[in-house]
C-alpha cells in the first residue's frame, strides 16, 4: 500500500516532534539518527533547557534545514512533558506525526511511508 496524503497530492508528509529537557548528553546520538530520514519537517520543543540542547539543536537545523524549533519557558500544565508534546503537535504541519523523545536513536527508515504496511 502506498501512503497517501488526505489530499490525495502524492506520498504522505510526515513530522517528528521532539520535546527536549536537558538533554545534551544523548542528543547528538539522536539526532545523528534522523540525518537521513524522509521527514517532512523536525518539530523541537525546547522545555526550559538549563544545558547547550538548544545549541545542538540549532546546530542540526543549520545542516538539516527543515526544521522548527519552540521553547516553553515556563509550565502551565501538571506534566510539563505532555505539554512540550502537545505544543510540537500544534505546530507540526504534516500528515502524519511520530512522536519520539530526546533520548532515544532510531533508524530513520521508520518514517518512510513505503515501510508501512496495512494492518
């Protein structure tokens, strides 16, 4: 099956959206990761960042260029994590949305729609 948009204008776009709390130990291992994924755009949601995340940040937005980046200076909500999660979504423009955490590495094959399968 191949992925679609809703608007039927050919393959699905896809955005990952990544809150990021002081992570700038694993960070470069993770964004390492995503350098070659199919992704429409990168969504960072910079949540009251103390340590040089935001530099790293913008490091691999100068390189990668399809990026937005947020910052949340204070906390409205009881779990500030869900709050940098729901703010990447509002800001996210593609058709689909991978949420992943700042921690993590993957293999950048997982956003391409071609690996998807139905079912």
């Amino acid at each position: 099956m191949k992925a679609r948009s809703e608007k039927g204008s050919g393959t699905m776009r896809v955005s990952v959206v990544m809150p990021i709390h002081n992570e700038e130990e694993m960070l470069p291992y993770s964004l390492r990761s995503l350098l070659d994924a199919p992704v429409h755009e990168f969504v960072f949601v910079l949540d009251r960042c103390t340590d040089r995340s935001k530099e790293i940040v913008s490091r691999f937005a100068t390189r990668v260029r399809r990026c937005r980046i947020l910052e949340k200076s204070q906390t409205k909500w009881l779990n500030p994590a869900a709050e940098a999660y729901d703010l990447g979504a509002q800001h996210a423009s593609g058709d689909c949305i991978y949420f992943i955490d700042a921690d993590v590495v993957v293999d950048g094959r997982v956003f391409d729609p071609k690996h998807w399968q139905e079912g």
